[in-house]
C-alpha cells in the first residue's frame, strides 16, 4: 500500500462494534462521496479529481455514477472528467485561440500613417496608403489616383466634400473595420464595389 492510499478501517474489538467502558472512538476517514462533496462546495473539484483520481477510464466513470447516486450528477461536466492528456490538449487549444485572436485584433489595429492622414483630412494621401496596402496584400496593382486640382480662385470644387464630413465619414469606417475585423482598404473597395453597382442599377451618383 503507498502512502497516498487511505489506510482500511479497523474492525472493532467487541461484539457488534460496541465500545468498551472509557475507551475513545478512533477518527474515521470521511468518505469519498463526503469529501468530493465538500470539494464541490468548495469550488476545487477539479483539484480533487486531478489528486484523487487515477489516471485511467474507469476511475473517472465510478466517481460519476457516485456523484449521480449523491444528488450531484447535474454538477457533473458534460463531457465528464477529462484524462490529463486530454485536459493538456485542451489547453492547448485554447492557447492557440488566444493567440489567433490576439493576431486576428492586431491585424485590425488601423496602421499610425493612415490614422494621420484621417486626422488631417488628406485624402490623397489615404487613397495612396490604401492604395499600396492593397498592392502588397493581394499582388494586384491599382492605379494611382492624381492629387485633386486647386481652382485659381482658391475656392473648392462643386464635388468636393467639406473635410469634416470625410473625417466622419473615415472616423465610421474605421468602427465598422473595426468591429467586424477586416481591414479598413478591403471595406472601402467593398463599399466603391456596391455603390458602381446601385450607379449600374439606378443612374444615380
């Protein structure tokens, strides 16, 4: 018997476990139902399984059917306890969707260039940032798009829009990318992709 292993009770000394005249009970061991049900109270289940229980089926098994003949059988893990192998794994799992996640989210982190140029209301600049963002994620090359001619007289164009309302605009861009972890050039040719459509579809600009 290893040291681990609770000792088995004593018989007792007299007929029908009666005690003899000033003779002290000895401590029992509590159950194994009773301490799983004080871990369980407690909150360190899982510690008491990974201490208690030997690593093989049949040892997790038996401490399901005790718990379901306790009342506890609705605490019990859905897909009961697992092997520590298992549980590895599973941790590894969950590992790697924490780095993927925290990649996914910093690849929709907005670049420091671009969110200058939001600031400052230059959109050629953006469209050229864009511009070469999508060059080097897809391979395709897009034209370049002419910086916007000033009028003589200072004065913006009819179709030129005040520099506010692009920055709002951007500003809304950058929450929807955001949110919905795309980058913000994939969102813009997705937005131009279905406003030439609704052009095709209606003649209206």
């Amino acid at each position: 018997m290893s040291d681990k292993e609770n000792p088995l009770p004593k018989p007792p000394k007299t007929p029908f476990g009666r005690r003899r005249a000033g003779e002290e009970e000895e401590p029992r061991q509590p159950l194994m139902a009773d301490r799983m049900a004080m871990a369980m109270a407690e909150g360190k289940l899982d510690e008491f399984m990974k201490e208690n229980l030997p690593d093989n089926e049949q040892a997790r098994q038996l401490a399901m059917m005790m718990m379901s003949m306790t009342g506890m059988g609705s605490m019990t893990p859905p897909m009961g306890f697992p092997a520590p192998g298992q549980e590895s794994a599973a941790e590894a799992r969950a590992d790697d969707q924490a780095e993927q996640m925290q990649k996914t989210g910093q690849e929709a982190q907005v670049p420091e260039d671009v969110m200058k140029a939001v600031q400052a209301g230059d959109m050629h600049q953006l469209m050229e940032l864009l511009r070469r963002e999508h060059q080097k994620r897809t391979g395709t090359e897009i034209a370049s798009v002419p910086p916007p001619l000033s009028s003589p007289s200072g004065e913006a164009g009819f179709n030129t829009a005040p520099a506010g309302i692009e920055k709002e605009v951007l500003d809304q861009l950058i929450e929807i990318a955001s949110a919905n972890s795309v980058t913000l050039d994939w969102l813009i040719l997705r937005a131009m992709k279905v406003y030439i459509e609704e052009y095709r579809q209606t003649g209206r600009l």
